[in-house]
C-alpha cells in the first residue's frame, strides 16, 4: 500500500475530469470518496462503457491507501472484473489490474503482469512506475533503477518518477537526495491532492527520522496530518518519533488511535510495543498474544505481518525456531533489503551466524543508511567473532543517532578493545 502514490498521480488528472461541482453533501469527503461517487455516476449513465468502471477501480484504490484498509482493493477487483467483461485485455484496464497485485503484495505476479505490458507498449511511461515498484519490492533494484530511468527519460520531471527515484536513493544509502526529490514533488503536487501531499510530507518526515532529526520530523508529520487527518501512515510515524522522544504515551495514544482507524495486524504489533515501553506491561502482553494469533492467520497470504512476527518471535518471545521457519517463507518469494535483513536476523538467533552474515551483508550492499540494520550487521559480525568489522557496523548506526543507534552505542562499549589500540 505504501507505493501506491505513482498511480495515483499519474490518474488524478483523469479522475478529475469526471468529477463534478461538490455540493454540500459531498464537500466533507475525501479526494478519493468524491472519485468513488464521481465514477459511479459515469457508470450509471454509460453502464456499458468500461471507462466508468477503471475510473471507480482507481478510486478505490486511492480509498486503500487513504483508510490502510485493503478490504477496498477487492471492490477494485470487482469493477476491474466488470471492465475487462466489457472489452477484454484493454490496456487501461491492465494497467490498474498490475496496481491491484502491488497493493495487495503479489509482486512477483505484478512483475510479470507489467513486464507483458512492457512489451505490448514500449514507452508507456505508467508501466515502467510498475515496473519499478514491483523490481524494487522483489529487490531487484538495478532493475528497478533501470525503469525509474526510463520514466525520466520519457516525461522529464513526472511527479511519479520522482516518487519512485526518491524511494531508490533511500534504498542507496542517499537520503537527503531522497529528501530532495520528495519535496520536489511536493512543491508540483495541486494542493487539492490533499492526501499525495500528506503521504509526500509523511515520507519526508520519515527521512528526517532516520537520520535522528526528530524535531524536523514531528513537524512535517503534524503538517501531514493536518492536511489529510487521522491519516493512517502519519499517525504511525509520528508514534515512532514519539517513542524516539521517549514519550512513550504519546506514542500510545497515537497507536491506538491509529489501530481504532484500521485494525492492520502490524498495527496491532506496533501499539503492543509502544505499550511495553510506556510500562503497560499487562495490556501490551495481552495485545501481543492477539497480534501473534492474527498474524499466523495471514502469514500464508502475499499481504502479511510477517517481518514484525519475525522479530516478535527472534527478540520478545524467544522463540527462533519459529522466526527462521518464517523468514525462510519471506525469503523465499523476495530479497529486498528488509527481508534479508529479518532473515539474517533469525539466522543469527539461530546460531547460524556465518549464514546471517552473507544476509545482512547482501541487504547493505545496496547501501541502505537504517541504522536497526546496521545495529544486526554489528551484532552479527561480533557473534561470527569478526569484532572490526562489529565496530565499524556500530559506528556507522550510531551516526545516525536513533534509539537503534543507542543500543548500537552499549552494544559497541561492551566490545574488547582491539588489541595495541
């Protein structure tokens, strides 16, 4: 749900010449429901036209990413369905059905779905946005930086190659050229997109958290939710500043809130946490045996909560067994940096650090700047008793000054000296 944003930019202009005036009843709704209610006026005046159809399948994909809730992606389905019963293999229509895979996570059928369109029309600068987000989710990144480059060189300056660019030089390890990038994009996006302008500003804001500068976030996360309110993803992360804060009741109310909004299981892991650390022991205990039932229950689907059931099981149940037999599951459909980087660390917990190691070290080949995965990699290095290269991971998560990077910092005081130093 997170890389929706090129899709939605690149139809935003076509939706919009659907809608009409608002009046007072649809005023109050958001871009995406006056889209919804838009598009189903079109298809109640052309019933047998299937631009109605992409127009409401569109829209509701922009209500999953307002709401975080991806039960509107199956409604999209449904008038994606309607569509290509209308005329079949239209390439609008296929376009929005790859939109679909990516939202709900099947990216390798995304990949393939984009490639075959790829080649049906060479220069669609929409399909290689696809391209990318479903290389870049997969982890092939030189060919996700590949697609991104294309979209450059056919529409120069396109708000969704921004995005996409911005999101890659993250990947690389260049966060303020990611920073720039997103707010090139937010200067060029109309201020009607209310909700592009708030996931722009809640990305923007998460740069700056992870480079430790937790005032700049929390400010650009309140812009973010002030201009889209109750916005799932800036509700989230400014919880996480407020942990990075140590206002851990803060974080609480936020996690909450943002759980009562959209019951997503990861969610759930993320209150639970913010719980523990406020001292709610007893509620956060309860809430964690919840997320572990819902999180089993959805761990054989695409769209899962995984990666946190990953570190629930590695760090607050002791249970590594169960953590490697998931990871392994993770692994074995996607390697992108953060996948390898639950997978090392489950090996790691394990004892099969050699393994963790060639893990963790491929994730930050990329050249990714986290400092949490820079704190494994030290931690990793120690345990395959490599105590220069722990210290050099160390040092490098402790630069960026998280509460990652503190642990990094007792992490890095409890190494020996090296000797003759």
């Amino acid at each position: 749900m997170k890389r929706l944003l090129a899709l939605m930019l690149m139809t935003a202009a076509t939706l919009a010449g659907a809608q009409t005036n608002p009046s007072a009843s649809t005023a109050e709704l958001s871009p995406a429901e006056r889209s919804m209610a838009d598009s189903q006026s079109v298809i109640r005046d052309k019933p047998t036209q299937y631009a109605g159809y992409n127009l409401l399948a569109t829209a509701l994909i922009r209500r999953a990413r307002e709401t975080s809730d991806a039960r509107y992606y199956a409604q999209a389905e449904d008038a994606v369905k309607k569509s290509l019963q209308l005329v079949p293999s239209q390439f609008d229509t296929k376009q929005i059905q790859v939109s679909l895979l990516l939202g709900e996570h099947d990216f390798p059928a995304a990949l393939e779905a984009a490639k075959a369109l790829n080649k049906q029309v060479p220069d669609d600068v929409m399909v290689y946005g696809l391209l990318t987000e479903a290389n870049a989710e997969l982890g092939n990144y030189h060919d996700a930086e590949s697609a991104a480059q294309w979209m450059l060189n056919l529409r120069p300056g396109n708000l969704p190659a921004l995005t996409h660019a911005a999101h890659l030089r993250e990947l690389f390890g260049d966060i303020d050229g990611s920073y720039e990038l997103l707010q090139m994009a937010y200067e060029s996006t109309p201020p009607t997109e209310d909700e592009e302008r708030a996931w722009l500003l809640t990305q923007m804001g998460h740069l700056r958290l992870a480079t430790g500068n937790t005032d700049a976030a929390q400010k650009l996360l309140e812009q973010a939710l002030t201009t889209f309110p109750n916005y799932p993803f800036a509700m989230g992360a400014l919880g996480e500043v407020r942990i990075e804060q140590t206002r851990y009741g803060e974080a609480v109310a936020l996690f909450r809130q943002r759980y009562q909004f959209t019951s997503r299981t990861e969610n759930l892991y993320d209150l639970a946490r913010a719980l523990q650390l406020a001292g709610g022991e007893g509620e956060a205990k309860k809430l964690f045996a919840e997320f572990e039932r819902k999180s089993l229950l959805e761990s054989s689907h695409k769209d899962n909560s995984n990666r946190e059931l990953i570190f629930y099981y590695a760090d607050c149940v002791k249970q590594p067994v169960q953590a490697l037999q998931l990871a392994e599951q993770e692994y074995s459909w996607r390697k992108d940096v953060y996948t390898l980087d639950a997978y090392a660390w489950a090996l790691h917990r394990n004892g099969r650090d050699v393994e963790a190691r060639k893990q963790i070290e491929a994730a930050l080949a990329v050249g990714i700047r986290d400092a949490k995965l820079l704190l494994h990699a030290g931690e990793i290095a120690r345990a395959a008793g490599d105590p220069d290269a722990a210290r050099r991971y160390l040092k490098q998560s402790l630069e960026l000054n998280t509460l990652d990077s503190e642990q990094a910092r007792l992490a890095l005081a409890s190494l020996a000296p090296t000797p003759g130093r």
